[in-house]
DNA sequence: CTAGGTGCAAAAGGTTTGCGGTTAA
DNA sequence: TTAACCGCAAACCTTTTGCACCTAG
C-alpha cells in the first residue's frame, strides 16, 4: 500500500469538505477519524470522549457541528433510534441496524441489491425515494462483534 | 351495527388498560379518540389541539403521560422519524412510513406477509425481533390520502 | 485580511418528573 | 379510603445558537 489508511482517510474528507466549501479543521479531521476508527455507532458524548484524548478542549458544542459538517457531506450516517441520542455511523453502504434490547449493542447488517429493490418495490408509482431506514429491536445471543 | 364506532373503541381501550393495570380516564379516552379519530401521524402538541376541543384543560404533560400509556398497551404506535417530535399511529398492523421531504406529509405503506418474512429473513439466526421500523424518506406526487 | 470555525455559555425544543389536589375502585 | 391520576411548573436531556476570539485561504 503506498499511502497508510490515516493518509487516505485526510484525502477523502478534505475533498468532501471542499465539494461542499467547507473548510478543513483540525476538529473536523479528528471527529471523522474517530468514527472510522471504531466500527461501532457512537453517540456525540462518546465521541467528545474518544476525540478529547487527541484535542483535550474541543467543546461538545464544535462536536455536534463538525458531525452535522461530516453528515451534510456523506461522510458518516446519522442514525436515529427510538428517542435515544443520535448515533453516528461510517458505514457508507445500505444496511439494517439491529439493536439488542438486553445489551443496548448496535449490529449491522448490510443489504444486498436484491434486498434493497424488495424494499423499494414497497412503494407505488409516484414516489421518489432519497433514503430509506430499517431498523430491528429484539434480542440476540451474538456477542459484539467489532 | 349493534354498538357504535365509539363504544367498541371504549370497550377495546378499558379492556386493554384493565390487562396492564392502569385505570381508564375520560383524558385517556379523548386522546385515544382522537388519535383513532383521523389517519394521519399527529404529534403530541397536535394531540393536544385537538384534545382540548373536548377537554379544554387537559395539560401537554398529561397527554404525553397518556400516550405513553396507551403506546404501553399496545393501542397505538409512536413513530420516531429522524429528530423531530414522536408522531403517534393508530395503524398497528405491520407497515412502511413514507415521509415527503416537500410538504411533510406522512403515508403508511401496509406490508404484506412475504413483504414481511423477507424483511426478518435479513438477521441470521440468533436473532430474534420484537419489532421493526421501516420508513423512507423522499418525495412524492401523490396527494394526501386520508 | 476576512469569512468561516471554535469554545463557551446560554437558549431552545421535546419530554419527563415532583407535588398538591382529584378521582376511580 | 387510597392508590392511581391529573394539572401545573419546574427539571431534564439532547441539540442548536450567539458571541468573542481564532485560523485557513
């Protein structure tokens, strides 16, 4: 590999920032590295934390910014459940989210085409859909799999 | 018909609230009248509106208690899209949100039973679902269906 | 230089809770 | 009679905003 993953990472963000206009920060970098680093579904309290061992002042008010920043440019996912915090994803691709009442753990499951056309055909003639969310409570003997 | 519209609802309201322990009020019977009574998604401060045509000093505390109730027993489902306020649905049976980015409009989409074991076939086994929720997000040029 | 971003504190918005009085069983 | 419930106001929690200072271009 010619180029460490950190390395690639700062190109696809600065260029997502820049399509957008925005600007890259610090801040912005360190918030994207964060949710890559860790394939699980942090909140923005928890990625304060995680942030804050790299930028020990960073506010959770720039936390909530430069999340909304890295959203409104496709770089991470949003992802509501029940009215619990947000949580934030960086699995660009289609997938379900399952989460374990007993646990509270947040499993992905990814879709493949078939399933996804399934799920579209759900809907007449008529509507244009810009993104769709499955999501599943229940229980599950699976321990976390990161 | 021998019983209206409103004695049966009445009859599966208190029967409901009886199985879980919860006494049956006239605040808990105009909410779940009103929530019945029109098939859109309205959220609690809508509730409330309409609500206080019947009860004009019902607080906004007391309706959110109510529903809370009702969702408990199984009379009505509240309906969490992205952050906005809970919306609550008296359709119980399984089923799709679409949500029109343009006008805010809100259409269920009943599932069918293949529609339905497709979707659970996603998790593997080891996964057992209480519940799910499918909703979409995009636009449509479809007029409001109620 | 200056528009955009940060950090802080305060506000906003939705929802829940504590309390004194009321009501269904 | 009394535990549950209501209405009100205050608290709570997550998220957004205003403002003075800072920084990338």
């Amino acid at each position: 590999m010619r180029y460490s993953l950190k390395s690639r990472q700062k190109q696809t963000l600065d260029s997502a920032l820049k399509r957008k206009g925005f600007r890259p920060t610090k801040q912005r970098s360190a918030v994207y590295e964060v949710i890559l680093g860790k394939k699980d579904h942090p909140n923005a309290e928890e990625i304060l934390l995680r942030v804050r061992r790299v930028l020990p002042t960073i506010s959770l008010a720039t936390v909530y910014n430069c999340l909304e920043t890295l959203v409104d440019c496709g770089l991470v996912r949003q992802v509501n459940l029940d009215r619990s915090p947000s949580l934030f994803c960086p699995n660009l691709g289609p997938h379900a989210h399952f989460k374990c009442k007993k646990t509270g753990e947040i499993h992905d499951f990814d879709l493949d085409k078939a399933t996804i056309s399934s799920l579209e055909s759900i809907l007449p003639e008529g509507y244009s859909i810009e993104r769709f969310d499955l999501s599943f409570i229940g229980t599950s003997n699976q321990g976390r799999q990161n």
